[in-house]
C-alpha cells in the first residue's frame, strides 16, 4: 500500500476480524461522507511494520496506538496483545502485524480522522467501540460518526421522552417517518398514534405498513361522553371532566359544574345502571344553556358562560355528533393516524389528552406497569399541545401532569416543535433523548445550550448545521452530545383521498358498523358559522368589555397579535363587534372593541354591567376601579337599602358614607337622579360629566332648580378626568 492510497473496504473488514459477507460495505450516507476522501490520514511503510528490535516503551506506545485506533475489537488482535502482557512475549503480536500491516494504517487513520473531526466542529464522534456499548439498538436513528456507525435504540427507551426542536424543512418530519416505518415494519408489541394535526402528512406511511390505519377527517367520529366498556362510569367522568377543564383552559371552579352536570346527564340516561343511551357533546351544551336561563348570580353565570364558550367548538364539529363514536379499545389495539387538520388548539390538545389519559387508567388498572413501551404517540405539534399558559389562573394542563407519569405504565412520547418555547419545563426535565435540527432565532441558540448542556462552541454550532438532515443529539445513556445523520429517503408516491379509501376499505366498513350517529339536530345554525377563535374573543370581551384593543394580548388562548387581529377583524366584519373610540386619558382617546346586538345574543347575555350607552358603561367602570383603589366598598347599579332607585356607582366607606355617583352624558334625567338619590339617603351627590363645557351645563340646570339650595352642600361636579389614571 503507497503512502497516497485509500484503505479499501476489505482492508477494512480483514483488520477487524471479520468476512466480507458480515459487514456492510455501503458508504457512509449523507453530511459524513464529505469527510470520507481524505487521502493523507494514514501512512504505512509499504515493507510492513517490523517490530522486533522495539523497546518496552515502543511497544506500549504500539498497543496505546492500536487501543486509541479502535483495533482492539477485533478478537485476533486482542488475543495477542493479551498474550504479550501475561507471557512476555511479543513475537505473536509482531507476526500477526507484519502479515496484516493494514491494522496499524487503519488505527492511524482512525486516530487522524478523530482529531479531524474536532478541528471541523466542537462535537467528536462517538468512539466506535462506545457506539456499540452506549448507542446500539434495533431501531436505528441515524449515523454517527464516519463508519458508518448507526445510533440504535430500544423502544422502551421512548418511555422517557424523546424532544424534537428543529425549524421548518430541517428534517424533523422526514426523521419521523424513518423511524416510524422502521417500528411499523418489525415485529413488536407495542401500537403506534399519530394524532396528525398537519391533515395529510403520515398518510403515506401506509405505502410502507399494512398494519397501520388512516382515520380522515370525514371518518373521524368521537363522543368524549361515551363511557369505555372496560371502566366504571364514576371513574370516566372524573377523569373526562379533569381532561375538559385542564386542555380547555378553565379554572378549577368549573370543574365542579361540569362533574355535576354530566353526573346528572348519566343518572337520566341511565348510564350508571348499564346502559349504552350516552349523551353527546351537543346534550352537554344544552344543560349549561338551560342553567344559564335560570340562573340570576352574575358569578355563577360568569363560570356558566365560559364553559358554554369551550363547548361551542365541540357542538359545531360534525366529528363529535355521534353517540357511539370510535371505539377505546382501538387507542391500544391498532395502528392509527387520526387527520385532525380541522381541530381547534383547545379541541386537538383535549383529544390527545383524553386518548392518552384513557390509556394510562386502562395499563394501571390491569398492573401493566414498568418501562416497557406499550402505545408511542408521535406529536408533531407540541406549540399546540404544551403551550404556555398561565399556571396560576388555570393550573397545570392535563397532559403536562400525565408526560410525567406515563413511563410508569409505558406510554411513550416523541415531539416535536417548530418553536423551542413550545417545550415546557415538564418536557424539558423528563426527556431522555434530544435531537435538536436546525433553527434560526438566537433565542433558540440559549434554550439548545441550556436543556442540551452544551458548551458555547458546542451552542453556536446549531446556526452551522446543514440545512436539512443533520441534528444535535444528546441521549441520556451517552455522556457527550453529537452529532446526527439523519439517512436519505424519499417517498416517491403521495397517496390521494381515493386511493387510501379503497387501501383501507375494510377498517373504514368494521368503522362504520361500530359508530352511531344521530339524526342532524336543526340548531346552532348562528354558532356553527363562528370560528373557534373568534368565539373564544368575543367570550373574552363579554367577560373584560373594557379592554381597549392595544391590551387584548393578555386574552387567554392566544399565542400573538396576529390571531388576536385575524380573529377581532372576524368579529368586526360578521358584525358581532364594532370599533368605537372614547377618551380614556387626558390626552387622547382609546379604541374598544363594542359588542353589538348580534354578539351579545350569541354570548346569551344582555349586554355589559351598568346601563345605557357603552361610554356610560365605561365610564361607570373606570369610576369603580378608581373608588375599589381608595379603599371603598363599590357596586355598579347599586341600591341603598329601603330605595329601590339603581344609583350608576354607589359608594362607601366609613369617611365618607354612600356616595351616589351619576354618570351624565344627556341631562334629561339630571335632575329625578339628584331628588331619587337624596329621598334613598345619600351622604353625597357626584355629577360625572365629559368635559368642561358639559360642566357649565349641568351647573345651570342644577341652579334652576330652587328645591335644591337646601343640598347644594351634598352635591359635587367632577369631569370623568378625575378617574383617569
């Protein structure tokens, strides 16, 4: 062998003891390959490598060499370097080099290209030898170093997370399939989910698997009040109204409600007594709009209507119009992607999570417990399912509490975000294994380096990464990140509606014959044409109607300005709402979104506290925020006891006595307020006005009146000035 020549392949395999017909000979794919032609990284002298006149050091300085080279592997060479340290004798070892002098070539070369290696980037490839120890596995997830090494893992392993952050087109999704179409080919004994919220994405997959079932929006048919056939109704509405108020985003005063409102539901159905009758998300709607009718507390009414707002999505939805709707015996039995392009945020995170929390009761109650993997749910999108939200209004999201327990009993997460703030501390903290793809934000560069443990060369080196294929890897059974080949492939065929209807014809009919839907209820006409954003809106507005638009970024359910704007401009075109400005400060005036008649109908309520106008009601608003900050006890329309006249603010406090405030914007009634208010017992009148001129006004008309010369010491003017902050 010359001193420019490659090491061949067979060179190779006779240095490592083994035959051609037992080791791979394809090149190293992708990325890595670039690095595979480098000519000048080992030199033997063509003579071979005489080794009998070595010194002591010289020999151990050979076997370091062979040992940092990886050559010790090969069991011929190990078994002489054994030798040689228990007898002494080298002679064995010098004729076993000599006869193969390609073996010392190829640890040099292997040596060389390590520290190559470091030179190119901050992550050394695995070690051959700690691939096989560390990172060998049945399934295998790419390659990792420059022979052809391949990161294998166990299945149980997913039990504990896997984390997938990565931009768009950086091979998140193709490193998806080239392991789900591993795991659906071999033989195993766990199913897979793939709840795909992209709509058509792993429809293809079914090229690959025959045991793998495709549910399409048209067949999607569920009823989440549909009671398991393998659990105890009590148990199911527990755990169906904990799922419903934790992916919903209501407080834990709603929780209460709902258990008792779908108790009684069950109780009328005989649904505790063995029957099948169940009633739907549409009869649960129903209940909640009945109580709203009959009910006066505006408290209670206030939790009423926000649980009426999350059903809406439910009874609008064609999937959940059914009594008997997928069975729940298939979320453990089969193979399935469900295409739930169609589903709302708060709508795909609490089917995702009522699935996996059925799933974790189902293995717990049978003591199927242990890592062992048992159901993999693959998420594409965790922005959606682990969003940011604000844990002390409403509390911990379901599915963030199950990840941490789901190991437990084998069930298993892989996912996957466009964006790093999609992955909560919870998913940060439980994943065993992180693959990081390329990303673009220099936020996203702090969050790698932190949940990965990266160093700053290792951190900066994300922006340098290929385009596509190529990931960040740490894995919780090998002490060093590094660096990922993600293997080339292609789907060539896409797989039309028509096609995949006649591929799954036998599951769409055993489908068919289990789901019951009732006949199409003549309802709901208004609340179907509104989309689940902008229900969600104005729901916010008939809640906080005095938010002025440049602060609607806190309404609950939103991840930016940009689906507040597209879900207000909705609104404002179907005309539910209306732009209206109003001077809210002394120097300018504000923009509010105003609920109009169509949208208080929707909200079944009859309009914002107070009275009259929205101005009126605004400025009755922004007078009892500025008394409640003074310490005062405030009611809008209050009454004084005895009197049955609604004063706009009534007030009190100790120093002060009841002070009826009267907001007046025309001053027809100016006058019957100021008498009604002094009959009821008011220490104290305060005329509210706009503005200076109105002042001059009222003044006028208070002083035409002679009956009031006795109280002009117990009425005030003040302009609406006064109660601006």
């Amino acid at each position: 062998m010359t001193a420019n020549s490659c090491l061949t392949g067979r060179d190779v395999l006779i240095a490592r003891g083994f035959t051609i017909g037992s080791f791979s000979l394809a090149p190293v794919r992708g990325w890595f390959s670039c690095l595979r032609c480098i000519k000048s990284l080992a030199f033997i002298d063509q003579g071979g490598a005489d080794m009998s006149d070595l010194s002591e050091d010289q020999r151990m300085d050979l076997i370091e060499t062979l040992h940092e080279g990886d050559m010790l592997s090969n069991p011929f060479l190990s078994q002489y370097v054994k030798l040689a340290f228990e007898t002494g004798n080298f002679e064995p070892l010098h004729d076993y080099l000599n006869a193969y002098p390609q073996i010392l070539a190829i640890a040099r070369r292997n040596i060389n290209l390590a520290r190559y290696q470091n030179l190119e980037n901050p992550y050394p490839y695995p070690h051959q030898a700690d691939v096989r120890e560390f990172l060998s596995g049945p399934f295998n997830l790419g390659y990792v170093n420059l022979f052809d090494d391949m990161f294998g893992i166990y299945p149980d392993i997913f039990c504990m997370l896997t984390m997938i952050p990565g931009r768009p087109g950086s091979g998140k999704s193709q490193f998806l399939k080239y392991l789900l179409i591993q795991l659906l080919r071999k033989k195993r004994d766990f199913n897979v989910l793939i709840p795909d919220l992209k709509g058509n994405e792993y429809r293809d997959l079914t090229l690959f698997s025959k045991n793998l079932s495709v549910i399409t929006e048209k067949k999607m048919a569920l009823n989440p009040l549909q009671v398991p056939n393998d659990m105890d109704p009590r148990d199911f509405l527990q755990l169906f109204s904990q799922v419903f108020v934790g992916e919903n985003w209501l407080g834990a005063t709603s929780l209460s409600i709902i258990i008792k409102t779908i108790d009684q539901l069950y109780r009328d159905r005989g649904i505790f007594d063995g029957s099948s009758n169940y009633p739907t998300m549409r009869d649960l709607y129903h209940v909640i709009s009945n109580l709203l009718q009959g009910n006066t507390s505006f408290k209670y009414r206030d939790i009423l209507l926000l649980v009426q707002n999350r059903l809406i999505p439910y009874v609008a939805d064609p999937t959940f119009n059914c009594q008997r709707g997928i069975p729940y015996e298939f979320w453990w039995k089969k193979n399935l992607v469900l295409e739930v392009a169609h589903f709302s945020d708060n709508v795909y995170s609490f089917v995702v999570s009522l699935i996996n929390g059925y799933l974790y009761e189902y293995y717990r109650r049978r003591g199927l417990t242990g890592s062992k993997l048992r159901t993999l749910s693959i998420v594409d999108e965790a922005r959606v399912l682990f969003r940011i939200r604000d844990a002390m209004t409403f509390g911990e999201s379901f599915i963030s509490q199950l990840v941490t327990r789901c190991r437990e009993v084998g069930i298993a997460f892989i996912i996957s975000s466009q964006e790093t703030n999609s992955f909560n501390q919870t998913v940060k903290s439980a994943s065993f294994t992180k693959i990081c793809f390329p990303l673009t934000d220099g936020t996203d560069r702090d969050f790698v380096k932190e949940s990965f443990g990266l160093t700053e060369d290792q951190a900066g080196y994300v922006f340098k990464l290929p385009k596509h294929g190529v990931a960040i890897a740490r894995y919780g059974g090998y002490p060093e990140p590094f660096l990922l080949g993600v293997p080339y492939f292609k789907i060539k065929k896409e797989l039309p509606t028509d096609i995949l209807k006649q591929r799954m014809a036998d599951f769409y009919a055993e489908l068919d014959a289990l789901i019951k839907r009732p006949a199409p209820p003549a309802v709901l006409k208004t609340m179907e044409t509104v989309p689940p954003a902008a229900s969600a809106l104005l729901f916010f507005l008939g809640k906080m109607p005095f938010t002025k638009k440049s602060e609607m970024k806190n309404a609950p359910g939103f991840n930016s300005a940009r689906e507040i704007n597209k879900a207000l401009d909705w609104l404002t075109n179907n005309g539910f709402v209306a732009t209206e400005k109003y001077r809210t400060s002394k120097t300018r005036k504000s923009s509010y979104a105003v609920i109009k008649d169509k949208g208080f109908k929707y909200l079944g309520i009859d309009g914002p506290p107070g009275k009259g106008s929205f101005e009126h009601s605004l400025y009755q608003y922004l007078i009892q925020q500025k008394l409640l900050s003074q310490g005062m006890t405030v009611r809008i329309e209050g009454q004084i006891k005895g009197s049955r006249k609604a004063i706009d603010v009534l007030a009190h406090s100790k120093e002060t006595g009841r002070m009826a405030y009267e907001v007046t914007l025309n001053f027809h009634n100016l006058l019957s307020n100021i008498h009604q208010d002094l009959n009821a017992g008011a220490d104290k009148i305060v005329v509210v006005i706009r503005d200076k001129t109105d002042l001059d006004k009222a003044l006028a008309i208070v002083a035409s009146d002679s009956t009031l010369n006795m109280h002009l010491e117990r009425i005030d003017f003040v302009i609406i000035d006064d109660f601006f902050d």
